[in-house]
C-alpha cells in the first residue's frame, strides 16, 4: 500500500473517532438549564404596574380570571400583553451577577427606563448590554442578563 493511501486511511480513522466523541459528548452532557429571574408563581399574580421612569402608565387588577384596568375598571381586551407581562418574570437569567449600587447608572437602572411589579415583586429593565445584545435587568439584590425578546411591549401604551 502506498504511503499517500496509508495516510488517507488513517485520517479517516482519525475523523470518524472525532465524530464518535462529539456525539457521545453531546449525548452524555444535557442542555443547561437556566434558572428564571423570579420565583413568582404568575398565575397567582392579582396586580401588575408597569411605569416607564419612574411614572406609573399602567395597572392592571385580577378578578377571577379576568384582568381590568384599575383606573376605569373596564376589561383588559388583550389578554396575549397580559400573559406576555406575567411571562417576564419567568424569563430565565443567562447570567447573574450582585448588584453594586455604585455602578446601576452603568446598567441604565438609575433610574430604571422600566420597572414592571407584579405584585410585590419589582423588575427593573435596564439598557442593552453591548457585547452580547441581553437586557439587564435588576431583581432584588442580583442584576440578570436576559434576551429582548419582549421588552418592546413595555414601551406599549394602553391597548
């Protein structure tokens, strides 16, 4: 056998061991799961306000299984932003670091753009991180970093 064929053979040998480990790796190490920024149980949630710098634009109220408006009382027609708000606080945290309130003007959480309270539990939405396009968000004690999927729905006004 000629030295050129000796080499190919062993290169397939090689390349197919690399695929077998790739595969076993990936068979034996599950997705990570990530943790969520709360641990509010949404759909025992009785009230949300979302107020954009500091000043209050909605609330909202649970009777039963039909959220109002607390200023007029009238039904909330769409029910899909409702359940998106109590989704918000299931988002889970890419990542988590302490929040040093030295550095929250950093973040865009002094003052916060948006703050969402479902309840008593405060989200407060920061700017975008740079390098890797997640939102900060503060929660208690922790900053997370969470994708931007749907903080557009808080700059909303009242549908």
């Amino acid at each position: 056998m000629s030295p050129v064929i000796r080499a190919n053979w062993w290169l397939a040998t090689l390349a197919l061991l690399l695929a077998g480990m790739a595969w076993w790796c990936q068979q034996n190490n599950p997705a990570r799961e990530f943790e969520p920024v709360t641990s509010v149980a949404t759909d025992k949630v009785r009230d949300i306000r979302l107020l954009r710098e500091g000043r209050p634009i909605a609330r909202l109220q649970r009777h039963g299984k039909i959220w109002t408006w607390h200023a007029s009382g009238k039904p909330v027609q769409d029910r899909k932003w409702v359940d998106t708000l109590l989704h918000m606080a299931r988002l889970p945290s890419l990542h988590r670091f302490p929040a040093d309130p030295s550095r929250l003007e950093e973040f865009a959480l002094k003052p916060p753009r948006y703050t969402l309270i479902l309840d008593d539990q405060i989200l407060e939405f920061g700017k975008l991180d740079p390098a890797s396009g997640l939102r900060y968000l503060r929660v208690g004690k922790n900053i997370h970093l969470i994708t931007d999927s749907y903080t557009h729905l808080l700059s909303r006004n009242k549908p």
